[in-house]
C-alpha cells in the first residue's frame, strides 16, 4: 500500500512541476519569449542561455526571469518527491512500530 501511495505521489509531484512551469509560462508577460521560442519548456539546457541572452535586451527582464523560475521548479521537483519519500518511509517505519514519537 504504501508503495502505492509512494509512486502516486512521486508521478502527482512531477505532473504538478510541469503543468505549474507550463501556466507560469502561458502568462502574457511571457509573450514576446514563446514568439521567438525562447521559452520552450523546463530543460535546464534552454533555461540556462537566459543569463546572457544579448540579441535584444528589452526581452532580457523576462528571459531571466521566467529562467529563476524553471530552474526553481527544475531543481526543486526532484528535492520535493526525495522529500515525499522521506516522508512516507517515515510514517511507514512510525506503523510498523520500528519508530516511536
């Protein structure tokens, strides 16, 4: 059971990642970037060229600023399911009576 709830959690945090990056990104501050398909998705590798981005530097605020926030959820969504586990191994190991309070 707990097994379940494990790999549900782990595939409802990894959804959640993308789909949150994916609705930060359709915002219309982000316009003028997904035109000239410089926010293209999560991939550190498209996300990292933002910090010295110098074709046009009216787009630069919001190049790096939707970069911050991929690179957040990028580094972030493998720390949150490592904690997610944590956390269930926890009370999993508090229920079979290995761990007490």
């Amino acid at each position: 059971m707990m097994d379940a709830l494990r790999n549900i959690g782990m595939i409802v945090i990894f959804a959640g990642t993308i789909y949150s990056f994916h609705k930060i990104r359709q915002r219309p501050e982000y316009e003028e970037l997904r035109k000239r398909n410089l926010a293209r998705n999560l991939n550190v590798i498209f996300l990292l060229p933002a910090f010295w981005y110098k074709k046009e530097p009216a787009l630069k605020p919001a190049y790096v600023k939707l970069a911050k926030i991929g690179l957040v959820h990028a580094i972030g969504a493998p720390f949150g399911i490592l904690g997610y586990a944590l956390l269930l191994g926890v009370v999993e190991l508090y229920l079979n009576g290995g761990f007490s309070l």
